[in-house]
C-alpha cells in the first residue's frame, strides 16, 4: 500500500462511519417502534427508521463530496501537503514542542511555523 492510498483510505473511511451509525440507529428505531404493534398497538413513527438511515447517508455523501475536493485540490497543487511524501497533511494539533500537522500518508510530522513575533 502506497502513501497515496493509506492518505486516499484515511479520508475516505471518516466519511463512512455517518452512513454505518445511521443503519445502526435506524435498526434500533425499527426494532424499538415496532414493540407495540407486536404487543397489539399500532406502530409509532412508521417512517422514522428510514429517516434517520436517510439522514446519516446524507451526511456521509457529504463527507465524501468534501474529502473528494480536498483530494482534487490537492491535484492541482493547492493546500499543505509533506515534503516527503507529497501527502496531504492533516488538522493542526497543539503538541509538546508547538502546533504541528500529521502527515495522512507517512507517519512524519510538520511543525507549524506561526513566525516570528
Ligand atoms: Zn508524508
């Protein structure tokens, strides 16, 4: 596996775990509504497992649009990216020696220079 996809595997498996947490409330909700019509009543909300799974697919999509213009902008050269690498780097963190930047692809990190004060 080359730097590119473990960078391309990062990115892309955030923006799927909306669309897993969804299924699994909606199947919840399904199981948890359907109670009293099991028990004689009538179900409560009929619709509402479906809009929670919806709803968590909407978001991942949208993950998964954002991750993908990150990926086409980097494409094009724009954004920070490793200079061992090439990778995309990561969110700024604060750490012992100052704020620096993960690499998405290597294990190297890129300490951020804020200049000189
Ligand atoms: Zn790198």
């Amino acid at each position: 596996m080359s730097y590119v996809d473990r960078m391309c595997l990062r990115m892309m498996v955030f923006s799927l775990v909306p669309l897993a947490l969804g299924g699994l409330v909606a199947w919840l909700l399904a199981a948890l509504l359907d109670l009293p019509s099991r028990l004689g009543g009538q179900t409560l909300f009929p619709d509402l497992p479906l809009q929670v799974a919806m709803a968590g697919a909407g978001v991942s999509l949208a993950l998964s649009l954002y991750q993908a213009l990150r990926l086409w902008r980097w494409r094009q050269g724009k954004g920070a990216s490793c200079y061992v690498c090439g990778c995309l780097l990561g969110r700024e963190r604060d750490g012992r020696y100052g704020p620096y930047r993960k690499c998405l692809g290597c294990p190297t990190n890129h300490a951020v220079s804020k200049g000189l004060v």
